[in-house]
C-alpha cells in the first residue's frame, strides 16, 4: 500500500466525529468570563507559589534565580491584566459574533 493510500485510510478511520449543522459558538460548553476568570486566579496563585520555591532555591545561582523570578512575574503581570481585560468585560454587554462573508 503506498504511503497516500496508507494515510487516506487513516484519515478514514480518524474521522468518526459527528458534525454538527451549527456554528461553534452556539456550543454550550464554552468557556465564560467568569470560568476563565476563575481558572486566571488559580494560574496567578500557583504561579505565585513558584515565585517563592524559586526564591527559596539553594540550589540556583543568583543569576539563575533572578532570571527566573523576572520570568515568573512578568508572567504573573500579564495573567493579572488580562484578569482585569476580564473583569471590564464582564460588565460590557455580550455581543454575538457575526458570520464570516
């Protein structure tokens, strides 16, 4: 069997999902605002608890630790301003998104 042959009948085989006649926004299992904004707050807690077993690393040098926190804290800055892109807008009213032309 030739190699596109092998991979069309693969293709076969894998493509077993059901499709749905409906956009993927109306699927209900979306993530909310407030469900992200949830899991943001628990990223940005436990990222948090790495900033301070980095801190309390003996076995890091200062550079290698200093490195690391910067990291950690620019990325816990960033996770906390999309929590607050979050928070604004949860107050905005929802729009729903407009079909492609």
């Amino acid at each position: 069997m030739s190699a596109q042959a092998s991979a069309n009948n693969n293709r076969e085989q894998v493509e077993q999902v059901e499709q749905i006649k409906a956009a993927d926004w109306t699927d209900m299992d979306l993530l909310t605002r407030d469900l992200a904004g949830e899991l943001l707050d628990g990223e940005i807690e436990a990222e948090e608890k790495r900033v301070a077993a980095v801190t309390d690393d003996p076995g890091l040098t200062d550079e290698q630790r200093e490195s690391a926190i910067m990291l950690r804290q620019r990325r816990i800055e960033a996770m906390r301003s999309v929590r607050s892109d979050l928070a604004a807008a949860a107050d905005a009213p929802a729009t729903t998104p407009h079909p492609l032309t």
